[in-house]
C-alpha cells in the first residue's frame, strides 16, 4: 500500500547542510506519486538552490512571503489550504524556535501557523543546539501541540561531531510521513510493552546488569501509540524520554518488573517484552557496601521470575509477543532457538536478534529481526530501530487480529 500517492505535501526546507537531503526527498516523494510543493527559507536557499528543487518537483519554489511575482497574493494562505501534511525536512533549530512561539516573520512560519494539516518535523542541527535547553523546551511544547518529530537520529554531523542530531535519511523520514495517513491499525487497543534492562542488587551501590539501551521497546511503544493503541511502557533504568502520549512506569529490577507486570496486565490485549530481565539475581544482596578483602568472592545467584512465560500462561492471556536476544547469527541457529523458545514458553510471537554483533542490538541503533510465530516467520532486514518498529507492528496487528482476540474479553473477565 502506497499512502502517500495523491497527497499533497508542502515540503519546508530551512537553513542548514542537511538541505541537500531535500533533493531527494522531493525526488522520492514524486516517484510515491505524491504532489510535491516546496518552500525554503531564506537561509536554505543560501544551502542548495531553488532551481534544483524546482525542476524536480515540477513546480516553482515559493520563498518570499511577499512576492510581486507570485501568481497568489497570499501565498501563505493559499498553500496551508492546499496541502495534506506540511513536512518540514531539515528543520533547523530557529523554525522549531519560530513554530513553538507561533512566529510569523517568512512564508514557511507564517504557513505553518495556518496550516490546519497535521505538521511533521525532521530536525538536522549540531548536538548541542538540540541538547540546548531551549531547543528541548520548544520540542516540548511543540509534541504537545502535535506536531510529529522524525528523529533526529544520532552519529557523526556535518560539524565533526558525533551525537543525536543527525537528519534521519529519506526512506525513514518517507516512512514517518505515511504513518500520518495509515489507517489506525491498532485503534483503542490495550498494550504493555516492557523496555530496558534490569539491575539486580549485589549491595547498596553495586548491581548485576546488561547491556540493553531500551531503544527498541521505546521504538515500538511509540509506533504502537501512532497507530492508535493506548499503550503502557514498563521501563527498566534507561535515559531516554518516554514516548509522547504513552503512559511510562520505571521500574529497576526483575521482580519490580513482574510485579508492575501482574499488577497491569489485567488490563491489556497484547503484550510485548522487549525488556532484557535478569535471568538470576543475588539470592541475599549484602546490606551494606561489600569490602575488598583480596579474598575470592562468591556470589550465590537464583533464577528470576519468567514475566513471558507467567503471562503467556495467564487464563485469559493477552496476545503476547517476546524478545530474543541471542549470540548466535540468522544462519547460526538463530531460528531454531527462536522456534524452541517460542514452544517452550507458550507464546504467540517470537522476535529474535542477533546480538554481539557490531553495530546491531544492545546499545545500537539498528537491529536485524527474524520475526517468528506458530504458522510463518518474516526477516525484517537490518535497519534503525525506528524503522524495524514500524515494520513490526503491522505484523503483530495482523496476527493480533487473526488470533480472534481484537474483541477479546474485557479487563473484568481477567481477573
Ligand atoms: C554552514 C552552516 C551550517 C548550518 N547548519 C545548521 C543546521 O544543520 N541546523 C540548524 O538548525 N542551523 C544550522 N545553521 C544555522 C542556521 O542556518 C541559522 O540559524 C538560520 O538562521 C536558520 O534559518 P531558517 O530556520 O530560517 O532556515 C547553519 C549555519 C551555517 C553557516
């Protein structure tokens, strides 16, 4: 399915390098068969040239709010009716400054503030202007007004520095766009997702860990929200924010986590543990700061309590979806570990990946997923997180639905 074929999107480029990036956004817009008109700031037109743009959107460029040559005498007016979604790609830190405090001093601003089509943003900037304290507040008030942030994404900028900031690419920043048209697959359903890692307490300072950033759960909570579901994150220690719109429990180890689990779940339709629990914990944390002694040190582990598993097994389960995390490859015998714990623990789905491998899993953002259930297995290739989770929750809609669950029983029923 195509949802942006014959949608009308008014494409905002602003001052920055990643400008370039809108020449093929523009191009790849038109091949999905969407009508493309595009307006620059004066700083971007310092960045790549109208006549670029121009030639592949088939369309003139507006930049000037008061423009003798336009064929509109209110241009600004006549574009925010005309589009279906206004995407600004890059979005500098100046427009998400203008846009938060509804300034209206160019075509773009003054469009925007027109505009009653939904507004998504894919900000480029250095990444102290996006850590800025006032770029974070303007994000703020701007989630809370609606407007839908793409990114940005992280890793190395234009400006020789390495951090969150980054332009997400075309295909991702498409892809962030169609959700704004997608049907609400998941419209009014209930789902937990569990996220991060856990600590297991050795003494009041120290703990038992893991690796897991919690960036796939977060990914998925909010690709869950954008598509209509009304979603719970039950997060292990992580520092990232919560999703906007989604209701967020912290929580730090395994048994808060089953406990925040048993306590919610009553409640939910599907549920999805991404979260990295503790196999085991110490069986008696000390009580107080372990000395060094040059002694060998034992620390006597015992198993945690399996949430998948617990949950999966509930009388009136919800559809339940687990994660693998695994050190061997999708020809090493990935699958097979997949399929078996699929079985073992009774669940519905298994979403397995590769761990250990550079690049991918653990603390990165890209992944690799050999998505499982009992009757077919997709192979969702290496890509963002992001990205993957997109992908991932039409399959888990589909067999949601398929399952016969999507008028399951109410929370009364679950008792
Ligand atoms: C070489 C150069 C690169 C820049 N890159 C960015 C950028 O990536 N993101 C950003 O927010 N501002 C960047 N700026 C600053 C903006 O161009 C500047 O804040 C400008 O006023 C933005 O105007 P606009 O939002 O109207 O396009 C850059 C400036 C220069 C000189």
């Amino acid at each position: 399915m195509n949802a942006l074929a014959h949608k009308r999107i008014l494409l905002g480029v602003t001052g920055g390098v990643a400008a370039y990036k809108s020449a093929e956004l523009v191009r790849r817009l038109r091949e999905h068969e969407a009508e493309v008109r595009v307006v620059m700031t004066r700083s971007a037109s310092l960045f790549i040239g109208p006549q670029t743009l121009e030639a592949l959107s088939g369309e003139r460029v507006y930049c000037e709010l008061f423009d003798p040559a336009s064929p509109s005498a209110m241009p600004h007016i006549d574009l925010a009716r005309w589009c279906d979604a206004v995407l600004i790609a890059p979005a500098s830190a100046h427009l998400l400054a203008k846009l938060a405090h509804g300034l209206a001093d160019d075509l773009l601003s003054t469009l925007c503030l027109a505009a009653t089509a939904p507004i998504v943003v894919a900000p480029a900037m250095n990444r102290e202007m996006w850590l800025a304290p006032s770029t974070q507040v303007n994000r703020a008030i701007l989630l809370e007004r609606g407007v839908r942030f793409l990114g940005p994404g992280e890793g190395e900028q234009a400006c020789g520095e390495t951090g969150p900031g980054r332009m997400l690419e075309v295909p991702e920043v498409l892809e962030g766009l169609a959700a704004v048209f997608e049907p609400a697959l998941l419209s009014g359903v209930r789902v937990l997702v569990t996220a991060g890692p856990t600590r297991e307490a050795i003494d009041p300072v120290r703990f038992l860990g893991n690796r897991s950033s919690g960036k796939m759960g977060y990914a998925l909570a909010e690709a869950m929200r954008e598509m209509g579901a009304s979603v719970l994150l039950i997060s292990g220690p992580v520092h990232l924010p919560a999703p906007r719109g989604v209701e967020r429990v912290m929580v730090e180890s395994a048994a808060d986590m089953a406990a925040a689990v048993t306590s919610r779940v009553v409640d939910c339709e599907i549920f999805v543990a991404t979260a990295a629990v503790a196999d085991y914990r110490c069986r008696a944390p000390a009580g107080h700061k372990i000395r060094r002694t040059g002694e060998l040190l034992t620390l006597e582990l015992e198993p945690t309590p399996d949430i998948l598993a617990t949950v999966a097994a509930r009388p009136a389960a919800p559809f339940t979806v687990g994660f693998a995390a695994e050190t061997e490859g999708i020809d090493g015998g990935l699958a097979d570990l997949a399929g078996r714990k699929l079985v073992a623990k009774g669940i519905d789905m298994i979403v397995a990946n590769h761990v250990g491998e550079p690049g991918q899993g653990f603390e990165s953002d890209d992944n690799e997923l050999l998505v499982s259930w009992h009757a077919g297995e997709r192979l969702l290739p290496r890509a963002p997180k992001t990205r993957l989770a997109r992908q991932l929750v039409p399959i888990i809609a589909e067999r949601f639905r398929a399952k016969g669950q999507a008028q399951g029983p109410g929370p009364t029923s679950r008792a």
